[in-house]
C-alpha cells in the first residue's frame, strides 16, 4: 500500500488549464482516469489528509504509485479525452456497468441499391439509418412483420437475394405480398427506393399522413364497390395500427428526445432511459452502474451520457436531452452534444408538464431496475460466494480465487492448434478480457501446446525504450489457472509457470471423464462432492474455454479450407477472390456459377473467369480411376 505522499507532485508542476489525469499503480497500470476544469485544484484534493478522504478515493491513492496528466484546450476536449482513455485502459476505480448486453436496433441499409431492413446489434455503419434501441429483440420482428405488409421492403440476406436473383424466383415473402421482390424486378428500382423512404419516414415518427392515406383509399375502393381491394386497405390499415400500438404517445408536440432517470443507493445507480421520436417512445433500456468513483450523482449521470454517446454511436444525439439531475456544467456538454449530432442539442432537467410526468415514470423504472439487480445478485452473490469458499478450502489456497483463467486446447490431427483463454472474476465470465492463441511451435502436441500458451499469457514483457509502462490488464495475475486435462497438463502447465517465475500461482486440471480435479505433484486427483458450488463452477469456467477454443478452431479451419479452393488460380489474388465470394454467397453457389455469371464479377474477364471455372470443376474433369484394374 503505497504512501500518496511520495508520488504527490509539487504544487508548482501541476497546471492551472482543463485537462484529464490518469493513477497508475507500481505496475504501470492504470488504475484510475478522470478529467477536470483546473487540473491543479483538482489533482491538490487527492492529497489532502487520507482520513476525509471519501474511502473509494482513499483506496485509489494508496494503490496509485504515480499520477500523470495531459492538458487540453476546453472541457469539450476533455471530456473525449477522459472516456478514450476510460475505454482503454479499464482502470478498476472507475464506474462499473452492470449491463453488458448489446441492445437491438432496426437497421435500414440506405445506402445499397436495393436497401434491405433487419434486426441489428452492432456499431453505426456508414449508410444505414438505425431505429431504436428496443429492450427486446421481438419487439422490433413482431414491429417489423406488421410494416411489410404496408411497406413490402425485402427483410432477406444478401445471399438469399443474389440466389432468388440468379434464379429468377423470389423467395417464400415475394409469393405472400410481404416483399416486392425486387431481386426478379417486380418494381421499378424508383418505386423501390420510394417505398423505402416511406418506411424510414414512417419510422422516425410522420405517421399520421400514411394512416389518413390508407384510409382514404379504403374508403374510395369501397365507394366503388371494389370490395377485395378494400379489404386489402383495411388490413393494412390494422397493420399500421398494431405498430403504432407499440409506441406509446407521450406528446402531442414532434418531440425529439431522450430521457435519463435514475434511482441510488450507496453502492449502485439504476438507469432509466426513454428514447422518444416523433413524440412516441420509440426505444427504452435499463442498466446498473456500480459506484466506484467519488462522484456526485450528477457526476454519474454524466457517466451514463458518456456511454450513450460517445461509443460508436448507434444513433446521433436527440435535439434533447432530459436528466432527471441538474449537470454541474451543462454548457460543456451541449457543446460536445451538438458536435456530434451536427446541429444544436439541449441538455435539461424538465420542471413542469408532460415531460416532467415521463420523467418521473423514467426515475420509477430506474427504481425497479435497481430493486430487481439487487434482489438478483444478493442471490447470485451467496452462491458465487459459497463456490469461491469452497475452492479455497478445498484446493488449500490462502485466500478465494477472485480471478480465476482457464485454457483449453482445440485440434483435428495436428492442424490449425489454437487455444482459448477464458477469465472469470467473482465467479462471473468476464468476456472482455477473453484472449485466443494460435499455436505456433510446429507439429505440437497437447502438452507442448500448453506450453507454448501458459509461456506467452505469464512471460513478463518489458516496454519498449522510451515507451509507455506495460497497461495491459492482463498484467493482473490470476488467483487460479485452471487447464482442460489431467495430471500430464497440470504438470506442462506447472513447468511452464516455474519457467516464467511464476511459481506460486495454484493451476489446476479438471478431467472430463470423472470430473477429477488434478493437481501438481498429485498422484491421485482430489474429488469434490458432485453437488458442492466450487465443482460447478469449475465445470462452467472449463466448458466456457472449451466453447471458445471450438468455435475459434471452427473459424479457423474454415477459413483454411475456403481459402484453399481459390489460392493457386493463376491472375486470382486475395481481393479478387474475395470479391468472387461476396458475390456469389458461397463456394458452393460459385461452383454451380457458368462462366457469364463468373465474368459479371467486377475484375473477372473472360480469361480469368475460364481459369476460375476450370479449376473449381478439376476433380469433374478428370478422367474415372480403374478400381477393378
């Protein structure tokens, strides 16, 4: 535990401008970032008398080792700063979010020439328009399924739409009227990109002139007396109406808006917030954050407004922005607001009216999202708590195994040897931290491939001259490593450790056949009890690394053998090959594809289409072999 007092850096060195800072401990890592109008204020207050220091703060100063800073021109700046770094780095004194799932939105790909709208949870594309988020994935299918009755845009994979295309038939949703099938030309590429435009602006909440248009034309088919098409308005007409039954109207006005509220207690903050369109909730989601930072609630509010906006923005910025607490400097962030929306957005805390009333629905929401995540991780909590007691008593380790890796080995007869590496911290997975090795000694068996991975995850690496400390996350040592296999990979791994100074790390190895538990220097295995928490959590952390270590050899191996049809083509290079397969879906489609179909490939003449085709139909060509001969 180190003294604040021997890193403090003098008064006079610390400047006076905005800026961000970051705590890093004897280790180089970083263990805390934060950002400040007057750097020297600010940085002065961490020093004061460690006993009126908050305790979260008192634990930060005294892991710290040293505390260095970068000054920037305006708040704005800083605020950039100090979230690229928080991202970075993932310095443990800074907020914890308790929700780590991605949430779904309706993607509309504008950009391509037949654009087509699916559920999405991913990063912002350039030309695609997202709706959203949803709290559920459904919500946005059953959404969609009403619309394309109305809006009969395509909902297919690009696959499914070259095939129907090569074909000349559309697929099962072209024959039902919820496509208009644009890949066999059943409208007009004008048409299609019309009716596109009046999905997104149905979407962004215009709704009122589509239902007056259909109803309008429902009633001019019944006047004359074209029942079957007025029947045809009529459902879609209900279709329309279902939609707009999922979101809710909130204001009479086009509000364009996004509401934040929240609910605390002394350890987490429940997140409410509403995403309102057009004057509907057009999306909701609900998260915890754990408090692990020194902060005022309008601090962590600012938090979760980093978090929302400033990842990879699925969606830009509304024109608002209502918090249930006042900010301590909402100029700032109107100004980092706007920049990223392009136009002028509006941080505030609304007093009166309805947005008052939704906001006090957002702050009962955070309310229950916190009564529920604490009710759920109280119980959650004593059973992690049991399994991590139960693995120190029974593996005799000096304290419970917080952090806890585990490697597993995948491969078919020697080839494409990877390796997953899987960590789990107070008993939960902790994906972000995953890792994957692709085994480089050559024709490595089992052992030596455990080797060769327990080597490269401990060998300590030294930085660079003149470089920044080693920051990397994975400089913090587990409490227990845990290998799929018995006593012969416990002892590989055991000899790896000792040979990188890593000799009082505990490595263990769970059997799969019996569910032993191997140790080094062991000769017969320690059996948990077949009910006991600390087994079960031993079976879910060696099925999690076994999972990873498949899919990746999988990934691998696939990539390996599509690889290997094209590679040797002479004139057919990596992007070529590339754009062959785009194109065509599958090595499967390009093997049926002829040789004008080829040359419709953008780069592929006839010469090199010849080439092509001639090597994807070799076996086919060459002459049978004489088995009775």
């Amino acid at each position: 535990m180190a003294d604040p007092a021997s890193y403090r850096p003098a008064v006079g060195d610390i400047p006076t401008d905005p800026g961000v800072y970051r705590f890093r401990d004897d280790r180089g890592r970083v263990v805390y970032v934060g950002k400040a109008r007057n750097l020297r204020s600010r940085l002065n207050s961490y020093f004061a008398d460690p006993s009126g220091l908050h305790p979260r703060t008192r634990s930060m100063v005294t892991t710290a080792a040293s505390v260095d800073w970068v000054t920037v021109g305006t708040e704005v700046e800083a605020l950039s700063l100090e979230y690229s770094w928080i991202k970075e780095y993932d310095p443990r004194f800074n907020v914890k979010y308790r929700d780590d799932k991605s949430y779904p939105y309706l993607a509309v790909t504008v950009g391509e020439a037949f654009p087509k709208a699916a559920v999405v949870r991913e990063a912002k594309r350039k030309g695609t328009r997202y709706f959203g988020p949803y709290a559920h994935a459904w919500a946005i299918r059953d959404t969609l399924d009403q619309l394309v009755r109305v809006f009969p845009i395509r909902t297919c994979r690009d696959g499914v739409f070259r095939r129907a295309k090569q074909v000349g038939r559309p697929c099962l949703l072209g024959y039902i009227d919820k496509c208009s099938a644009p890949c066999v030309g059943r409208i007009e590429p004008d048409d299609y990109r019309a009716l596109v435009d009046d999905f997104c602006t149905f979407m962004a909440g215009q709704t009122e002139p589509f239902v007056r248009a259909v109803e309008r034309q429902m009633r001019e088919a019944a006047a004359r007396l074209d029942y079957e098409d007025a029947a045809r308005y009529r459902d879609r007409l209900g279709a329309l109406t279902r939609a707009l039954e999922k979101n809710a109207v909130v204001f009479d006005d086009s509000t364009d808006a996004d509401l934040i509220g929240v609910a605390e207690d002394d350890l987490q903050m429940g997140v409410q917030v509403f995403h309102v369109r057009g004057g509907r909730i057009r999306g909701e989601r609900g998260f915890v954050l754990e408090k692990a930072e020194d902060l005022t609630t309008a601090g962590y509010v600012e938090r979760v407004m980093q978090r929302l906006y400033a990842d990879a923005p699925v969606i830009d910025p509304p024109k608002e922005v209502l918090v249930s607490t006042p900010l301590d400097d909402s100029r700032a962030w109107n100004t980092w607001l706007s920049d990223l929306r392009g136009s002028r957005v509006v941080v505030r805390t609304p007093q009166r009216g309805d947005k008052r009333a939704l906001m006090a629905t957002a702050i009962s929401n955070a309310e229950g999202t916190l009564r529920l995540h604490t009710a759920r991780r109280s119980a959650d909590l004593t059973t992690r708590s049991q399994a991590l007691r139960e693995l120190q008593e029974y593996l005799s380790l000096p304290d419970a195994p917080l952090r806890i890796e585990c490697i597993d080995i995948s491969t078919l007869q020697g080839q494409d040897t990877v390796a997953s590496l899987v960590v789990f911290e107070d008993g939960l997975a902790r994906k972000r931290d995953y890792r994957s090795f692709v085994i480089r000694t050559p024709h490595a068996d089992d052992l030596a491939s455990m080797t060769e991975v327990v080597t490269r995850r401990f060998r300590e690496r030294e930085p660079r001259p003149g470089a920044e400390p080693v920051t990397d996350r994975f400089a913090y040592p587990p409490a227990l490593l845990v290998v799929d296999g018995g006593a012969p990979q416990v002892r590989a791994a055991q000899d790896a450790l000792m040979a990188v100074g890593m000799s009082d790390l505990q490595v263990v190895g769970l059997a799969k056949r019996l569910e032993e538990v191997w140790l080094p220097d062991e000769s017969d295995p320690v059996i948990l009890p077949r009910t006991s928490e600390a087994l079960y959590l031993l079976q879910r952390v060696r099925d999690e690394a076994h999972r990873t270590a498949i899919a990746l050899h999988r990934k691998r191996r696939g990539k390996r053998a599509t690889a290997s049809v094209l590679d040797g083509i002479p004139g057919l290079g990596p992007a070529k090959a590339k754009s062959l397969l785009r194109h065509f879906g599958s090595v499967r489609s390009l093997r049926g594809a002829t040789m004008d179909e080829l040359r419709e490939v953008a780069g592929i003449g006839p010469s090199l289409a010849g080439s092509v085709h001639a090597a994807l139909h070799e076996d086919e060509a060459s002459p049978p072999v004489d088995h009775q001969g």
